[in-house]
C-alpha cells in the first residue's frame, strides 16, 4: 500500500479540498496522511472524517512574524516533515508553499519518492502578490517544478499557463467540486430572517475580503428600489463587521455567520440566486473556476458572476445564469434584474446537466489516474 503525506500549510479544519481528495485516494487503497501546522486549542494528532492528522507543533512558533523569521519558521517545518514523515512514496504538495518540501525530501533524502503538486490557484499570480513577494513566489516555483512527477490544478485555462511557462506536461484538471447531491430545497434563510416568501433570496456565500466585489454588493442592495430582492451576506473575513453593519442599517440586507462545510449547502439551497464577483485584479481571478460557483449550481441555484473568462465560460456555455458588464453596484443592479427575467423551467435543467457533469465523483477519477500512473 502506498503511503501518501499530504502536506497543507494551515491547520486544516476547513479545507474542504484537501479533505475530498485524501478520503477518495484512502477509499482507492492508498494509506494517507495529512501534516498541517498546529494551532492552539486543536489536537497535534486528529483524524477527520477518518483521515489521519498531524498538525506540527513548531517550537519556533512563538517568534516573530518578520519575514525573515518567518524562514526560520519554514525550516523548522520541513526539519519535522523530513525527520517524522520521511517514509512516504507520494507527497502530494498543496499549493506552492508546500512543494519545495516534498522537492527536498525527494532530491536530497528519498530519491524514488513521488512528488505530485497541487496548485489549488495560479500560484504566482494571486490576488495582492506583489513586488518581492512575487519575485520571490515566481523563484520558488521555478526552482523547483521540475520535482512534480504531475501537476494538478483547478481551471483549463491556468493548466495551459503553467503549460506555457514551463517545460511540464499540462497539469491534470481537478476542480474543486462538492459531491453530488440530489436537489433537495430548503428554506432556512426565510425561516431565520422571516423573509416572506414572495421574496428573491441573493446570497453571497464565502470570504468577505477584498477582491471579490463584496463592496459592490452592498452598495447595490442598498441602493436597490426593488422591494421583492434581498441580500443575505454569509461567511468571515475582514469585511464581515462592513456586512454586519449594513444588515443593521437596512431591512433588506441580512448577515449570517459562516457554518461548518458540512451543512453548507443546506444553507446554499436556501437562496434564489448565487452571487460571485471576483474583481480582475490579478490573473489568478481572471482564470479562477471558484468552488464557490459549483456549490451554488450543486444546491441548485443559478448564479450572478462578474465578467472574468473562466467564470463567464462556464456560465454562458451552460445557460445557468447571467454575467455582469461591469463590476460596480450598478453592474450587480443590472445582472439581478436580468436574473430575474430568466426562464425557471430551463434554467433547472441546465443546472441539473451541469452539476451531473460537474461534481466531485468526477473529479475524483481524474485524481485517481493521475496517482495510477505516478507508477505506469
């Protein structure tokens, strides 16, 4: 049996793919592992959903937050995985933080190990990367690619970047889609809010930060006239205080606190439409396919998205929902009152094709036979 060593730099309690990907390779017969970084109040050794978890307990921890330090940090951690975890065949490398880990333990401690790196976005090319940072992210995975026996990656459009940059195969296309889960309605945003039901139910659902047009959906829905469209806006982040505010200013707009992955999209399955505007702020949202927008279509409501050209593809291509023309308040203003306008009937039958054709069963079968021919 093949011993697989996951390796995440967070301390994974909410890493939903990271979690799908080792529950199907465990049920595929692989032994797995997931090494995380420890956090206070969370057990060093776990096991979630049955999979294994060892979150390092780094006695520098406590230092610094000074980039410099930050290396030392870095090396303690690829010390332990090197000292505790030196026996896995594969390791797989979530994001490109964690793949001059798995590059060092093959080139210079287990030479026939299996490197397979995971680039759950365009690495380089993220939202607020700049300057030397980038530099610095652009360095690293140059450096070290050439280490991935695969690559893997979550939209057609970055695999044929990484394609083009280096002297690689084109990665595997794994996107990060939620099992599939017959449609089932619910209705807890009414019941908590006291909605009425006459109402339309747009919910934003994910990090509430910068880049992703939060802004802008607030400002439209304050500004909206339509008496019959509300806005529930649901998840963490810097801009939650911003959302919260907002809810307690206008009786069209509600907040709700993010609920565990489990239960997510009972909630999800609570609203009428789905919204997702990520701004063109980087290549990395450009050519995103978010798990955002395949849990809106699993829970089987259409989707609002800004014009970027995976997401705009995807939802043209498939007849389930609008693009924006422009990312601002009046953009959203203008994509709901088009939203509303779409036809039910065909809107549930492209949703129903789309997320039989787009969910994790799938997925998964592309990850298993890119880790069959790890040794064709």
């Amino acid at each position: 049996m093949k011993k697989v060593i996951s390796l995440v730099l967070n301390s994974f309690e909410n890493d939903a793919r990271v979690l799908k990907e080792n529950v199907s390779l465990q049920q595929a017969g692989y032994a797995v592992e997931v090494v995380a970084l420890h956090e206070a109040g969370l057990p060093e050794r776990d096991e979630v959903h049955g999979v294994p978890v060892h979150r390092i307990k780094l006695r520098t921890k406590g230092w610094s937050k000074h980039r410099v330090v930050q290396l030392f940090k870095y090396l303690e951690f690829l010390y332990r995985v090197i000292r505790e975890h030196g026996d896995g065949d594969i390791y797989h490398c979530n994001d490109l933080g964690t793949l001059p880990v798995g590059a060092v333990v093959k080139m210079l401690f287990k030479r026939d190990a299996k490197v397979v790196y995971d680039a759950h976005e365009y690495e380089t090319e993220r939202h607020n990367f700049k300057g030397a940072l980038k530099k610095m992210a652009k360095l690293t995975e140059k450096l070290f690619i050439g280490a991935a026996d695969r690559i893997l990656t979550v939209s057609d459009s970055i695999a044929n970047e990484y394609a083009r940059m280096y002297p690689v195969e084109k990665p595997a296309l794994v996107l990060n889609c939620p099992p599939y889960q017959a449609e089932e309605r619910h209705d807890i945003f009414r019941n908590t809010f006291g909605i009425d039901k006459g109402k339309k139910i747009f919910l934003y659902q994910g990090g509430l930060s910068s880049g992703r047009g939060v802004e802008h959906i607030i400002e439209a829905f304050k500004r909206t006239e339509d008496k019959n469209s509300v806005l529930v806006m649901m998840g963490y982040g810097p801009l939650a205080k911003a959302a919260a505010e907002a809810a307690d200013q206008y009786a069209n707009i509600y907040y709700h606190e993010a609920v565990k992955p489990e239960v997510l999209l009972t909630y999800t399955s609570s609203a009428d439409f789905g919204l997702l505007f990520y701004e063109n702020t980087c290549l990395n949202h450009y050519y995103c396919s978010p798990n955002k927008l395949f849990e809106y279509t699993m829970a089987g409501i259409p989707v609002i998205v800004s014009d970027l050209y995976e997401m705009h593809r995807l939802v043209t291509n498939n007849g389930i929902g609008v693009v924006a023309e422009e990312n601002s308040a009046e953009g959203v203003l203008d994509a709901v009152r088009r939203a509303e306008s779409l036809d039910p009937k065909t809107l549930k039958e492209n949703l129903h094709r789309f997320k039989k054709r787009y969910n994790w069963e799938n997925q998964e079968e592309v990850l298993l036979d890119v880790y069959r021919g790890l040794y064709a």
